[in-house]
C-alpha cells in the first residue's frame, strides 16, 4: 500500500463523505416519492374481524336499510380486502 500524506487522506475523506451524503438524499428523494404514491400504506386499519366489528358499529346508519345491512354484517362478517374502497 502506498503511503499516503494528510492532505491525501483528507481529500479521500471529503470524496467518501460526500458520495455517501449523496447516496442518503437520493435514497431519501426515492423514499418520499414512493411514500407520496401510497398515500393509502400510511392510513391505520382494523387488523381483525373483533376489531373491524368494533370500529363498524360507531357508524351511524343512515336509513333503515342501511341499519338492517349493519345488522346483517354483524351477524355474518365479510372479510375486507386490503384495497380501499
């Protein structure tokens, strides 16, 4: 290995410093785009049927056939895809 004097080192420093300070705000760039895409990834969702049941019946219905559908989920719960609807 050559030897290599202070201002060298320094120079190589500054050089590996700077790409990796460039590689982390490109990864941040890329992260922030990809978060500002899938909005939907950050939104909290109920993760069991109990839960989904629980969080379902604090909605007021609107009407009586919206009550008696409530009524119906209740007593069979369809599962939930993963899509928003």
């Amino acid at each position: 290995m050559r030897n290599m004097n202070a201002a060298e080192r320094a120079r190589l420093r500054e050089s590996l410093v700077g790409n990796l300070l460039l590689l982390l705000f490109g990864c941040g760039v890329l992260a922030f785009l990809v978060a500002a895409d899938r909005v939907n990834w950050f939104s909290i969702r109920p993760a069991t049927g109990t839960s989904i049941a629980m969080a379902r019946s604090t909605e007021k219905p609107r009407d009586a056939a919206q009550e008696k559908r409530i009524t119906t989920l209740a007593q069979h719960p369809q599962p939930e895809s993963a899509l928003p609807q």
